[in-house]
C-alpha cells in the first residue's frame, strides 16, 4: 500500500483548509495525517506535517498562501508526524511564533527551536488571532503530555489533536464519506493504539473529560488524524467510548514482525528468511 499525499489542500470551510495525507498502518489500512491553514487575520498553520513528505507539504501549503504571511504555528504536540516542516516554514515566515506549552517548547529547544520564536499557551487561555480567538483545551485522549487543542469561536471548529483518530480503509476527504461500521472500527482500533491507558481511566473522569468537547458545541472537528468531520460530535464521542472498553493495543513481536514483512514482501526479499525459487 503506497503513501498518498494531497499536494492541493481541501478546503473544509470559507476560511479553513486541510493537507491531508494517508500512510499506511500495518494490520490496521491507513492513518490520516492532518495539518491545517486558518486563513485568520494572523494566518495560523496547524502542525507541519511529515518530514519525508516536506516538499509535497510545502508545495501544498504555497499554492494557497504566501508562506512569508503565516503569523502563527500552533504545534498540536511536538511527535514527528506534527513538526516535519517546521524549520523551513519558520525561515520563510520570520514573524510566525510558534505556539505550545512549556514542556513543547523544551522539547523543541532541543531540535533547534529559538526560544524568542515560541509562544507559550495553557488550556484554558486564548489566542487572539486578528478576526477571533483560539480558545486552548486539553483534548480527552493524548500520546504526548505537551498536546494542546483549541476551538475556533468565528468558524465553530474544533482542533482536537489526536482524538478522535481512526485507522480507515484508504484516502477519504470527509469523515461523512466513510461508513458508520468502518469508522466505529477504525477509531477503535487507533484509539487502542494510540491511548493505551485509556481503559485505566474511571469513566466519569473520562466522560468529564468529553464534557470540554460538548460544551464547545462545535460545527466541525479537525482531528489530526481522521478526514474533517462536520456535525459528527455525537457519533465521534460515541465512538471514542466505545475504544475505552477495548484492551490496549499490544504489538507484533519480532518474531512477528519478520513473518508480516514476509506476507507483504513475498518470498525471496531482502530479511523476509523466505527463499526465492529457481534463480542463480
């Protein structure tokens, strides 16, 4: 299964665009990997993408804006899918402040961040951006402890980080597009993956947790990792329920591992142990 990358973003709302990409999850399909533009009047850019897909990601993102004009990079968290093109699009934007936490910007020091580029935001704060305000929350599932969402009040959207991420079946532009089963599914499954100490949390903690999602009462929510989902709020909480009942997510071995990349290879590739037949 190849990776399958969107050059030209979709856009999602009136003033909003998604760059969207889709790489493959062994024994799971796909995983959507999201970034963001909001054309605000301070444009923000919403994570940078993947590194190895640095070049389609910065093509994608000039043919809708000039790069130079970004005033903002809220950093959802700092994991490598989320900060591919960072370096490059803050030398091309040298007024874009980089928005996180305090522990998102020590990580980032380390990988080279100036600290006078960082801008520091904790749920519950806001942003005001020119046109509307960027309301930081604590999204209800996370995999890294830095990982900060927000709600767009002018364009009723939610920017949920990793909630509400789910492994599908290929490239789809809208959540709507991917059936009620499959979706249930998916989410489940990359939920288990991603949060493996979900099931550990009491579900009134967690239902608690959800309440910041419903009290927002949002139009759409972008998660970084599922296609735009518009009047879903209820079936994606639904479902994220539903993942807090399944066992975490354990891994292949590498003993495993070796007989998956054989399954996919086929017999005589490299490290796949499985001799080829006839041949020199």
């Amino acid at each position: 299964m190849e990776r399958q990358y969107s050059v030209v973003p979709h856009s999602v709302s009136s003033d909003t665009e998604a760059l969207l990409s889709f790489y493959p999850l062994p024994g799971f399909g796909m995983i959507p990997v999201n970034a963001f533009l909001i054309r605000a009047a301070e444009p923000v850019l919403v994570d940078t993408g993947i590194l190895s897909e640095s070049e389609a990601f910065m093509e994608g993102l000039e043919s809708v804006i000039d790069i130079e004009d970004i005033r903002w990079v809220w950093l959802t968290h700092t994991d490598p899918d989320h900060i591919g093109s960072l370096s490059r699009i803050l030398r091309q934007a040298p007024e874009a402040r980089v928005v996180t936490t305090f522990l998102g910007m020590g990580k980032m020091i380390l990988s080279g961040l100036p600290p006078d580029r960082a801008y520091l935001i904790n749920p519950g704060q806001s942003l005001d951006v020119g046109d509307r305000e960027l309301r930081a929350f604590r999204p209800p599932t996370f995999d890294a402890p830095e990982s900060t969402g927000f709600f767009d009040t002018k364009a009723e959207t939610l920017f949920s980080v990793d909630s509400f991420g789910a492994a599908v079946n290929g490239p789809a532009q809208n959540a709507a597009d991917i059936s009620a089963e499959d979706l249930r599914e998916g989410l489940i499954a990359w939920t288990s993956l991603d949060v493996p100490w979900l099931n550990q949390v009491p579900a009134e903690r967690f239902n608690q947790a959800l309440n910041t999602v419903r009290d927002f009462r949002p139009r759409m929510i972008l998660s970084s990792h599922l296609p735009p989902a518009e009047g879903m709020m209820d079936v994606l909480i639904d479902n994220v329920l539903a993942a807090r009942e399944v066992p975490p997510f354990v891994g292949p071995d590498q003993a495993e591992m070796m007989k998956m990349m054989a399954r996919v290879q086929g017999p005589g590739a490299p490290g796949s142990g499985v001799p080829s037949q006839g041949g020199e």
